[in-house]
C-alpha cells in the first residue's frame, strides 16, 4: 500500500469522478484506474463502484476512507517535520561537557538560542568517563571535553583547540608574577586540586614525576568553589588554561612541566547520524572568540 494510492483513492472519494480526479491529480485517467484496483487487490475488497454514469463508494470504501485521510494527513505532517528540523525550526540537542568546557560554552549557547529559539538544548555535566556512556548509548549528541588519554572505542573525537595546563592564583599570590611556574615552586605551597577522575586532574597527575612532594591539601570536584577558594586564600590550584576563560580576580600562569598539552574536541559516535542542529552549534563553537582565543595562543 503506498501513499499515492491512498491519495488517489481519497480524491475520486470526495469528486465520484475519476475524469475530475485524474484532472485535480495531474495524472491520465487510466493510471488513476489502475492504482485505484491495485490498492483494491491489495486489500481484497472492492472500495468503488463504477458504472459508465456513476462511481460510489463500497461498504468497505466508506470504512477505509477516514484511515486513508489520517495517513495522507500524518504522512504530511511527517513532511513538516523534517522540513522543520531541516531549517533548524523545530528539534531537541542533547549535549555532554565536562566541567573545564564550562566557560568557554557560554557564548555559543547564547548565539545558538537567539538564531534558533525554537531548539531545546539539554546539557549534561559529567566528568569524562560518564559522558562517553551517554554518548554511546544516545542520552547525548555529541560531547565537548579534552582528549583522552586513550582512544575510546566507537568514538571520534574532533580537536577543536590546543590548550595546557595552567597554575592558578590570585593575584596577590607570590606565584602570580611568574611567567612559568616549576614542580619544585608547587611543592612550596598548598594545593587545591580537581578530583580524581576529573581532566584536569588525570593530566597534572601524568606529568607529575615519582618522588616529587606536593602539599594537596583539598580535592574538589566542582569547579567554581575551587576557584573561589584560590581567589580569597593563598591557595594554589591546576587547570586547564581553558577552564578560567573569562574569569576574574585570578590569574593563570603556563606550568613549565613537558607534555602539557591538552587537546579541546568534540566526541561523536562513529557511523553515527549527524543531526543539523549539532553540525550548527558545533560551527558556532569553533567561531566563538573563546575557542579562537584558544587556537590563536597556539599559533
């Protein structure tokens, strides 16, 4: 059964004509005919009947009639849909981002929700580990956070930006007139440090060499108090250059330690439908000026 046939089936309904019919669908009359009898053979009743002077609708006819008219009806609001999602007009993106992304997704989302106010953004925080879970089981449409340090199966990741891992202080702090700061200057004072388990964390713990002493004296998992710790305290703290995007009142300085790089990316499954409104948001991500600042330092 093809929605062609429906369609014909309706429009010699509502004429009792099949010359009309034929007319109003821009098709010959024969054709019309011969769909019309291969939608009856399908269904094994007769829906019209026909004389050379009449043609009316069958007990089984008038009982298929309003179906015919609630597909045809479905079918073109299935049409509208996608005509919508197409043009950005209508959709839900679901989007991952660990808590150092936080920052510089701030101006993306405006700009995406005054280009395209009738798309519903869902954002999830997670560390890395539970964002590649809901990647791969569809929770999310895509993820923003730093590379791993290990591919993860069935997921590509796109770099975005270079980025580093970065002292941080206040700017009353001694470390804060440095223009790099060692392992040895971070032993001489206390740390406030991301969880483990966290980017930031799992970097500035590779980078560390056995034996070095550290004084870590808080772990926290939530960003912004970790940051207002080290504003109002001589405390001294590890992140990703990208995470103090825009903050104020602290001051990031390049840790000199090799192998400091951390690459900013986009996780998508592989093989995976690419939804429009994600290709969209994602262009606006890479045009943001936080994401251009980022890629400038590096040039």
């Amino acid at each position: 059964m093809e929605l062609r046939q429906l369609r014909y089936f309706v429009k010699v309904s509502e004429t009792l004509n099949f010359s009309e019919a034929a007319k109003a669908l821009s098709v010959t009359q024969s054709t019309l005919s011969q769909q019309i009898k291969q939608l009856e053979d399908e269904l094994g009743e007769p829906l019209l009947t026909r004389t050379s002077h009449s043609v009316a609708l069958t007990e089984a006819g008038h009982t298929i009639l309003a179906n015919a008219r609630q597909a045809l009806h479905e079918a073109s609001l299935c049409a509208e849909r996608i005509n919508d999602l197409n043009r950005l007009a209508t959709g839900t993106l679901n989007i991952g981002v660990t808590y150092s992304f936080s920052p510089i997704l701030t101006e993306t989302i405006q700009t995406f929700m005054k280009m395209y106010p009738k798309i519903k953004l869902n954002i999830f925080y997670k560390p890395m580990s539970e964002l590649m879970e809901l990647l791969k089981d569809g929770t999310v449409d895509f993820a923003l956070a730093f590379k791993p340090s290990k591919n993860v199966e069935g997921i590509e990741s796109h770099i975005l930006f270079q980025n580093c891992l970065s002292v941080v202080v206040a700017p009353h702090h001694p470390l804060a007139a440095h223009e790099r700061v060692t392992l040895h200057d971070l032993g001489k004072y206390d740390l406030a440090l991301p969880s483990k388990g966290l980017q930031a964390r799992n970097a500035f713990d590779a980078i560390v060499s056995p034996g070095v002493d550290l004084r870590i004296r808080i772990e926290l998992n939530e960003v912004n108090i970790l940051l207002k710790l080290v504003r109002q305290s001589m405390l001294v703290s590890v992140l990703a250059e990208a995470t103090i995007h825009n903050e104020r009142d602290i001051k990031a300085i390049p840790l000199d330690v090799p192998d400091n790089e951390m690459a900013g990316c986009v996780h998508i499954l592989k093989n995976a439908y690419r939804k429009k409104s994600m290709l969209e948001f994602i262009r606006l991500l890479s045009e943001s000026v936080a994401v251009r600042e980022r890629q400038n330092a590096w040039l």
